[in-house]
C-alpha cells in the first residue's frame, strides 16, 4: 500500500450555488465537463449550478449538477496539480462520481443517468409523505436502531458513522420514530428533503431505473477500485453485478462506514473533492484524517507541487 490515493466524492445535500465556478472559469478542462455533460443530460448544468438556485435544489438537477462539478474539479485537479488516485468512493450520490472517476462509467452516461434517477425518486413518493431525520450521539449501534424502528414504515438510510445514523420512510412513521429513538443525550435533526431516500418507499422505482441501466455501457474492469454503498465493500469486475448494486442502492442502506473503513485499509491518503466537506468528520470517526478540497484557492493549498 506505498503511497496508495484514494478520493472520495460527497452527494446530495452539498451542493451550493456557484460550486465548481472558480475551476469553470479558469479551466477549459472543466468548461468541457459541464458542457458534456450538460449535453447528455439535456439541461444546461453551469447555468442551474451557477446562478439557478431554485432548480439547483430540485433533485433531478442536484444530482446531475453535483456529478459534473465534482468530475470538472478532478480533472482539473488531474491536468494541473497531477493528482491521480488508485483507490474511489462517493456517498449515495458520490457513487456516481467515483464511478466515473475511475472509468467505470463515462460523464455523459452518469449525467444523463443521475439526472433520470434523481426525477424517479423524486417521483416515488408524493411531496409531504415522507421524511428524513438524523439521529445523533454516541455509540450508535445500526443493529439497536433497526430493531427501535420495527413495525415502522421507517428504514436506516445511511450508517454514517458510529455517531450519526439518518433514517428515512413515510412521514407519519418518522414522527413515531422520534420518540422510539429520543432521549440518552441524542440529537434528532429532521432533513430538508424532497423525498424519503434510501427507504423501502423507493423500491417502486427500481425497475425502472434497472432499465435505465440496462441501457448504460460499464466498463466492469475497473469496478473493483470503487467502492459500493450497497455491499460496504468493493465493486466486483462484472457489469450486471455493478448495475445491480446501483438498482438497490436506491432503497438501500448507504454503508459509509463500512466504505470508509474499505478505503482506509488500502490508500494512505484520502482527498475529499465537492462543494462541501460533510465526508471528513465521518472518516474522524474511524481515525482517519481526510485533505478536503472545495475550491480552487484550497486546491493550491493542498496540491501545489
């Protein structure tokens, strides 16, 4: 493992307007990005990203949006500070950039892809009729908390780290869930979603997006450097394997912690790249120290030879 990098890639949620501009205006590696990206996807993602902030937070054109200034920062990052990675992972989101990262996926596909998956899930269950809430404090246990929610139409979405759990399903049962899951000095944050992610509320939409997939061209062989949130390990090198991970993804739990430990054990250093740093307190949990780049000034810092 001499030297081993790995780069990890934040999903819905960070994203802010004007992310990934610095890189769009003085690069044309990344004016190139948005633009195939924007073209495979049939909208205009510098324009949302940049100065639409009301579309930016719809999730068909977060996702799409979030993809593509992740990838323009790592090709820049690539071209002119010579970065290069061995090892990737994304959250939820994330998954996409790191497949595309490492060749498994191309931009184009992904866009056009993250953009179609953002309108199914969005699709899946009327506004107002489901919910998200963060569940924080010490010691979380995945398998304790899944038993407090029994009976509920309420599942874990994303095992973030042994502090943070986010829970997600219909609105109702969410409220419920508080008071099983309250009081030993814990926080319950509800999240400004559209729309119950990684609940069993979403696997109505799984065929659909299994089609989708069906459609999208993997390159399986480079599967294995990135990691699954599905699994909690590594992808395998084989395409129906991969699109089948990415099917139950969308109503699975999002095994970060697991994915975080994968990628500790292989790279030396880590690089969060996004328009925000939600990923590098998750790694402190596990003792890992992670270099986090948002913008360009930061990527000077951290990169200049």
């Amino acid at each position: 493992m001499s030297q081993a990098k790995a780069v990890a890639f934040p999903g819905q949620g960070s994203q802010r307007l004007g992310m990934a501009r610095d890189f769009h205006d003085q690069f044309p590696t990344a004016r190139e990005a948005f633009a195939e990206a924007s073209a495979a996807s049939g909208a205009d993602l510098a324009a949302i990203s940049f100065g639409e902030e009301e579309r930016l937070n719809l999730t068909e054109f977060t996702q799409p949006c979030i993809l593509t200034a992740e990838i323009a920062m790592l090709r820049v990052l690539h071209q002119e500070f010579g970065l290069e990675a061995d090892w990737f992972a994304g959250h939820s989101l994330g998954e996409y950039t790191a497949l595309v990262a490492s060749g498994v996926l191309s931009l184009g596909e992904a866009a056009r892809l993250v953009r179609r998956r953002g309108a199914l899930m969005q699709q899946a269950v009327p506004a107002g009729g489901g919910a998200m809430l963060a569940v924080i404090g010490r010691g979380l246990e995945l398998g304790e908390l899944r038993a407090a929610l029994e009976g509920l139409v309420v599942d874990a979405a994303n095992h973030n780290s042994s502090s943070q759990i986010v829970v997600s399903g219909s609105a109702a049962d969410v409220d419920k869930a508080k008071e099983r899951l309250g009081g030993r000095g814990r926080r319950l944050i509800p999240l400004n979603v559209s729309a119950p992610f990684h609940s069993r509320l979403m696997r109505e939409v799984e065929p659909a997006f299994a089609a989708e997939l069906a459609a999208t061209g993997i390159e399986a062989s480079n599967a294995p450097q990135v990691a699954s949130n599905y699994t909690g390990t590594f992808h395998a090198a084989d395409a129906d394997s991969v699109r089948d991970a990415l099917v139950k993804q969308i109503s699975g739990t999002v095994r970060w912690v697991d994915n975080m430990r994968a990628i500790a054990e292989r790279a030396t250093q880590i690089y969060e790249i996004g328009p925000g740093t939600p990923l590098s307190g998750f790694f402190k949990d596990v003792g890992v120290t992670v270099a986090t780049i948002t913008d360009l000034a930061g990527a000077r810092q951290t990169l200049a030879r």
